[in-house]
C-alpha cells in the first residue's frame, strides 16, 4: 500500500514555498535562482515530488548493510518500501529518518539517519535496544517499528510507554504526514471533510 | 493567547532580576532546574488524553502570539531569523532552510535547521506544586532539534530529556516526589546564534533585521548568555554524548547473547545516572533509586520552585483540514510597542 501521494504532494509544496521564502534562495544568484527554478519545476512536471525524494537503491543497500554491521537489526521491507516513496523528512515538528548522510555519495545530510538516531535513541535508553527501530519522533511521541512483531508503534516520547498500534507502517507514515502538515482538527471536523482514500486510523494527532 | 504569551515572559523576568544566573552553569547556560513535586499521569485516562489532544490543536496558536508580542517577537528573530518568524506567524515551527542539493538521479533536497515547541514539566507528569499548568506557555520553550548524523551538539531538547528527565522518571515512584525539570530562562533556546561583544552590537542586530528593540532585563540576558557560551554559538558540551560513544564502542562487540545485552543496558544506565547526579541534590530518585543523604552536587546548576500560579487561560481552537496558506506575508514590527531600554548608545 502506498502512502498518501496527496500528503507527499502538499508536503513538497510547502517545502518548495519555504524554501523561496528563505534566505537561503535570496543569496542564490539570479542565474543559480534560475536553475533551481527548472530543476523543482521539471522534477514537478515528471511528477517527482521536488524537496521530499524517495531513496535511491544504492543507498537502501548501504541502510540496510549498516544496520546490521552497527546495530544488529535487518531493515523491514516495509520501511524499505516507505523510504522509496519518502526517504525522510522534518517539518512542523515532526521528523522521519531517512538514509543517513554518511551513507550516500555526496554525504549530504538533509534529514536525521535511520542509524545515527537508533544509535542515539538505544544509548540514551538502553532498555530499546533491539526492542524498537525508531522512524521517527514529535515533541510528543516516538514512531517506531517493535522488531520481534514488525508492529509499527507510537511511543510516548516522555515515558517510551506504548500508545498505539497501527495496521501497517504505511499508516503510521500517513499519520505523521498528517500532522508535518498541520492538521489538527477534531474527529467530528476531520469527517466531514476528509477524503475517503485517506487512513482511517489512529491519528496521534486526535489521541 | 497573546495576553498567555505576555504572562510567560514576565513570569520568565522574575525568575532572577540578576542576570548572571544565566552563565552560572557553563554547560548549560540560561537554564535552571525547576524542582516540581509530582506524580507521573495514568496514560490511559482520560485526563491525558486531553492534555495530549489540547496540546495539539494549541501550539500553532502560541508560535503565532509569541511572534505577535514585541518581546517574543524580538527574541523569535535572535534565535531563528526572519525567515523563522515568518513561519511562526503562520503557526508552525521556525525551520531555517540551509542547503539545497540534487543526488545522483537528479532530484533535490533540501537540508532545514528546525526548532520544535517543546513542553517544560512534560505531560506525562502531573505537577502537585501550584502554579504548573501543563499545556499553557509558560510551560512550552521552542528548542532547537537539528540533528547531524551522531552529532546532537544542537539538539539541547534531547540533552535535557536523556541526561535529566528519563533517569527520574524511569521506574519512578508512585507518591508524590521531587522531579527537576530543566526550565529555559529564554523562551527559545538556544537564544542567539551568534555572539554580541556589546549591547550596541545588539541593537544594532536587531534594527538591521527589523525586530523590535529588547526591554533593558533582555537585553542583559543576552549578553550574559554570549558572554556563557564565549560569544559563539551554543553547542551541547562533548563530554554529554560520551554515553553515545560507549554504546558504539561496546554495541559493535556484541551479539545478542541476552546476558551481554543485560549487561550493556546496565552499564548505560549506570553511566547516564552517574553524569546526571552530578547536578542533583542529594534525595533525587534516579533509575527508582534515591541519591543518599551525604551525596553532594558537582555542578552548579540554579534550582528554583515554581510557586506563580498561573493568571492567564488558553484555550485550544481545532481547525477543519486545509491546504497549508502560501500567501506572502512580511515580517513587519507589531503595532504594541515593548518598554524599550532608555539608555543612551
């Protein structure tokens, strides 16, 4: 199942409008300006999702080889399939990882490693280790994968106690592209205008 | 909003008039400890549920007042520019955009500093000292989370939640007991990205980025928490991300023999506690076990009581599903004038 393209489309957007806001892009030349206008336009135009890239094979194959070398733990094929569509992102307070910077070719680390944050995570909480691989975090809660079951979770980030169980990793995706993006209506409201192709699970959101 | 806003930065102003408390702890500058007597929430009742739920729909609001208030206004551009104004007016978090780069098979990415709201006395802890309201400004920081591979030298959020927070609520008891939070004497940390060597410098950053000018207690804040970090910007101490470099020195040896696994998690733990006791009072409970009566701090790190009840209410407004806005918007100075300071430069 794949996630939400909608959610991807508008997340891409709005990443696309920050970023010709920012300051960075002001200090482009007008000739550099010009050329990253083509590249985001084409890439749009293919129907790539400019700023929110999938992962590239090579670099799934490094992922996966270095959570098994460092940390002794097989990447599920379903965050495999996750990271193809969205390999990582951080917006509005919610970040998922993605294939760790020193992992790919030009080492460029636009969004928290898979395997630098499990690192970070287990150390800082040793009674995860091997328990759980982290996907991502919110001020609030902890997204991660139980390894024994391949049960996507939400962990309360405060307590690490578990809050919810999603059906499928992509749900759980779709949820946290929920909530990068800003909504934060309330059951009735989120009804009445959401799409049907939408999850109708648990939303960390609404808890 | 606005007036919940105004209330946390005054309550933040009297914490200490000295403005020295902010570099009494070199490694954790503008931060004291803020002892709250607590037991920890029943996560599943309904009582967190709500704070859960409230805080969601919340914050967008308190990023848009703490922009619309001409103090927080002026600290907003310090910490996280114009550009993370702009997005704090539109209620989200302040992210910095850094880099753009295309990989091999020529799509873009781009790389973002991002900051993340963040809740002092966290929710998962019911406050039985008066004047803690969970999910009221003066209970939210905005800290910055950047993450660079292992490096979390700029991710302080995660500094105060492992060193502090996870030893005294882990295994915690059920009575009412001390727990120290770490409460930010800034409602963004870190406060500036750069050093000010004096006050002119200061105001002059400030009219140059179109910020309003800064109450005389701020702008001493600030230049006590450059003179702290030696007029550059703030990184989370190296020594604190040794218990990281002993779980990736003593991880790759292992196997998952369940007993070397055990012992592992124990050295960690018995690591993290030793480097957090350093910093608490003897009575503390960490990992469920309490400091004994003759233990004594090793750093100095201030401790205050919060005690202020809060005056001001905030509500929660949810907001029916729509498209993120993309209407320009332009930093401009908000109508309410600060007390601005009156010496002469």
């Amino acid at each position: 199942m794949p996630v939400n393209r909608r959610y991807i489309k508008e997340l891409s957007d709005m990443f696309v409008d920050d970023l010709k806001r920012s300051d960075y892009y002001r200090q482009l030349t007008a000739p550099q300006r010009h050329d990253l206008d083509d590249r985001l336009k084409s890439e749009a135009e293919q129907g790539y999702s400019p700023l929110v890239p999938g992962a590239e094979n090579q670099d799934l194959a490094r992922l996966a080889f270095a959570l098994l070398d460092e940390l002794n733990i097989r990447l599920p094929e379903a965050m495999i399939d996750i990271l193809r569509q969205v390999d990582g992102f951080v917006a509005n307070g919610v970040t998922m990882y993605g294939v760790d910077g020193d992992l790919r070719d030009d080492e460029f680390d636009a969004v928290p490693g898979l395997v630098a944050e499990n690192s970070f995570q287990w150390a800082s909480f040793p009674e995860t280790i091997q328990k759980y691989l982290f996907i991502g975090d919110a001020d609030l809660w902890q997204f991660g994968i139980e390894l024994d079951t391949g049960c996507p979770v939400v962990l309360h980030r405060g307590t690490l106690a578990e809050a919810h169980r999603f059906s499928s990793l992509e749900e759980l995706v779709d949820d946290m592209l929920h909530q990068a993006l800003g909504y934060f209506e309330d059951t009735a409201d989120f009804l009445e205008v959401e799409p049907t192709d939408y999850s109708a699970g648990f939303h960390f959101s609404r808890s | 909003m606005v007036k919940a806003v105004d209330e946390m930065i005054r309550n933040l102003e009297q914490i200490s008039a000295d403005p020295s408390i902010i570099g009494k702890c070199p490694e954790l500058p503008g931060v004291v400890l803020d002892k709250i007597l607590s037991t920890c929430v029943d996560r599943d009742g309904p009582e967190y549920a709500k704070v859960a739920r409230d805080y969601e729909s919340l914050r967008a609001d308190y990023l848009k007042a703490l922009v619309m208030h001409p103090v927080g206004r002026a600290l907003a551009a310090l910490a996280v520019g114009s550009a993370g104004v702009e997005l704090m007016e539109r209620g989200r978090p302040p992210a910095v955009v850094a880099e753009v780069r295309s990989t091999r098979a020529g799509h873009t990415r781009s790389r973002r500093e991002s900051f993340n709201c963040h809740h002092i006395v966290p929710k998962s802890i019911r406050p039985h000292t008066d004047g803690v309201s969970i999910n009221h400004p003066t209970n939210f920081v905005v800290a910055k989370t950047t993450r660079r591979g292992l490096d979390q030298s700029e991710n302080p959020h995660h500094f105060w939640h492992s060193l502090f927070l996870h030893p005294q609520t882990h295994n915690a008891p059920t009575e009412p007991h001390p727990v120290y939070v770490v409460r930010p004497l800034f409602p963004f940390y870190p406060p500036i990205t750069q050093g000010f060597r004096s006050v002119e410098e200061l105001r002059s950053k400030l009219a140059q980025i179109g910020a309003p000018a800064l109450p005389e207690v701020w702008e001493n804040r600030i230049m006590e928490f450059s003179r702290a970090t030696k007029h550059k910007p703030y990184a989370v101490p190296k020594e604190f991300h040794e218990i990281t470099r002993l779980f990736g020195e003593l991880y790759k040896a292992l196997n998952k023999d369940p007993e070397l696994n055990r012992q592992l998690r124990a050295s960690l733990a018995e690591k993290a506690s030793r480097l957090v006791a350093d910093f608490l009072p003897a009575g503390t409970y960490l990992n469920g076990k309490q400091l004994p009566p003759d233990h004594t701090i090793k750093t100095i790190i201030p401790i205050i009581e919060s005690q202020q009840k809060v005056e001001t209410v905030v509500k929660s407004t949810a907001r029916k599903r729509q498209p993120a806005k993309r209407e320009s918007r332009k930093l401009v100075t908000p109508q309410t004038q600060p007390q601005v300071n009156q010496q002469k430069v």
